[in-house]
C-alpha cells in the first residue's frame, strides 16, 4: 500500500487535470503526492514535474487528503484515510450534512474571474505567491505516431463539447489565406461526430493533411502536441497541453470564459466570440474567417521571424 504526503482527488477532463499541476509541484516540493484522477491519464500525470503520481483511490493512504469534489465518488479516499486531515474544498458550495462526516475542513474558494490553473493553486497551497502557468516535460520521442514529417503544425479542431467548434470550412478558408505550406496534423477525440469533422477538414486542406483525428492514444496526442512547430485549436484539452510544452498555440473561444481557462502570453493568442456578437455565451462560429487568419499569419509571424 502507497503512503504519501499528499492525496489529491480531482477526477474531471484531462485539460482540467492539466490545471493542478502547478499546485501538485509545489506540493511535491514538501513530500510525495498522488492524484487520484481518469486512470486512463497516467501518461499526462507522469509528465508532471517533481515527485507527483497517479494514485488509486482505494489502496492509497496520505497525511493530507485534498478533495476538489463533493460527488459521492470522490469520497472514498476521504473515508479510506481515517486519521489523516482530510479537506473538501470546492468553488461552490456543495456540501451536504453527511460531508463533515468525511472531512475535518469544509471551504469553499469562488473563483471569481481567476485562471483556474491559478485558483487551483491557492486553493491547495494556500497562497496566490509563487505561481507559474502549467508545464509538463517532454514526452519520449518513441511516443510519437509514425510517418510525422520533421515540421508540422497541429489543428485540434474539437473538444468535449461540440458547440466549441470552428466549421472546417472556416479553417481551411483561413489557412487557405496564408500561402505557407507547412504539412498540418489533425487530431480530434475519439467520439463519431470529432473523427467526422477532422476528416473533413482534412479533406478541405488537401495533401497539406495529415489526418489523425480520432486515430492516436494519449501519449500519442502528448507527443505529437510537444514537437508541434505550434497548435490551432478551440477551447479544450489541446489548447492547455500545447501551452504546458512551451508551444505557440492560438485558442478560439465561444461559450466559455477565456480567463477562467486561458493564460495569455505572446505565445498563446486567443480569439474570443464575445468580441464578435451580442449573443450570451455565443458559439465559436462568431469568430469571422479573417480574424482567425490574421492571428494564425502573426503566430506564424513570430515562429519565421
């Protein structure tokens, strides 16, 4: 059985695991930590700096015991690890009469307009000093799809939800503009209706594509993000990975609040529909053609300047 230090229990998105990693590091500066998340994510979770890993949640005992979720589900390392300081601690109060039941501390930290990344980091450290936007080392080369051409880009067109996403029309019009030949990897989930949109727009860009939507494991995405010469993507996982490896990555948003998910830098541009329309919480598709090129032509800019 694994004693830690620290037991983290987060079990959402893998873009939103990507998150904690500032947090986790500064935790693992005083002891182990493990992270009790999608098993499936151990591959990302082993790229994190310093003495962090992934944990089960039944057989794991820590002296801290952090929960970031009230759901039932996430309870069971709480009520496992019987005389350690256990926490809830969530951006909303969920809380139910049975949760003192399972935790020594109940708080609740609202987030406000915070970078979660950032939020997260107070939330488990107890303090905003120190922090620094996630990183991840790099993955090893043999984790890398075969057949990739020594440059390329990456286009990550979808995400988990399907009204975050850019018509592959509209990319390939926007690419279409640029005049740059540089081959383009497209990758999306595993889910139909993402491999459905991938090959359309890699159909649209021709023998510019390479097409992989739905077609590579985790740490076949990892890899692939990490050598990327830069990313185009939508508001999701790829966005947060691609930032974390150091890469140029522009982000569109729709529904979703940029500052809650995006830590902006020269690198890392984004484009934001609200800018675009008087619609509450509007889709991506807001986002005119000649916007989305322009900053691509930039990004592009400063990587061949």
């Amino acid at each position: 059985m694994a004693h830690l230090d620290s037991l983290v229990v987060y079990r959402k998105q893998l873009g939103d695991v990507l998150l904690l990693q500032p947090a986790l590091s500064k935790l693992a500066r005083r002891g182990s930590v493990g992270v009790v998340t999608r098993p499936g994510f151990a591959d990302m979770i082993s790229l994190m700096p310093g003495n962090v890993r992934l944990a089960s949640r039944w057989s794991c005992r820590a002296r801290e015991v952090y929960c970031l979720e009230a759901g039932r589900g996430a309870l069971v390392p709480a009520a496992l690890n019987i005389g350690a300081r256990r926490h809830l601690r969530m951006t909303r109060n969920e809380a139910r009469w049975w949760h003192p039941l399972f935790f020594s501390k109940i708080s609740v930290h609202p987030g406000g307009d915070a970078y979660r990344a950032a939020l997260f980091f107070e939330m488990l450290t107890g303090a905003a000093a120190g922090f620094t936007p996630p990183r991840l080392n790099l993955p090893p080369e043999d984790w890398l799809p075969a057949g990739l051409p020594a440059s390329y880009g990456v286009i990550h067109p979808t995400a988990a939800w399907q009204r975050k996403t850019w018509a592959p029309e509209k990319w390939v019009e926007a690419l279409g503009e640029l005049g740059d030949d540089l081959p383009w990897v497209i990758s999306s989930g595993p889910a139909a209706w993402e491999r459905a949109l991938a090959s359309k727009l890699a159909a649209g860009l021709g023998p510019r594509a390479i097409d992989l939507g739905g077609r590579t494991s985790l740490r076949q995405y990892l890899a692939l993000l990490s050598r990327a010469k830069l990313t185009l993507c939508v508001d999701g996982s790829a966005s947060h990975l691609s930032a974390a490896f150091g890469k140029p990555t522009l982000t569109l948003f729709g529904p979703t609040n940029p500052v809650h998910w995006h830590w902006p830098s020269p690198n890392t541009p984004h484009l934001s529909a609200t800018d675009y329309s008087f619609e509450p919480r509007p889709p991506v598709e807001a986002i005119p053609v000649r916007a989305v090129g322009e900053a691509i032509r930039q990004l592009l800019g400063k990587i061949n300047g």
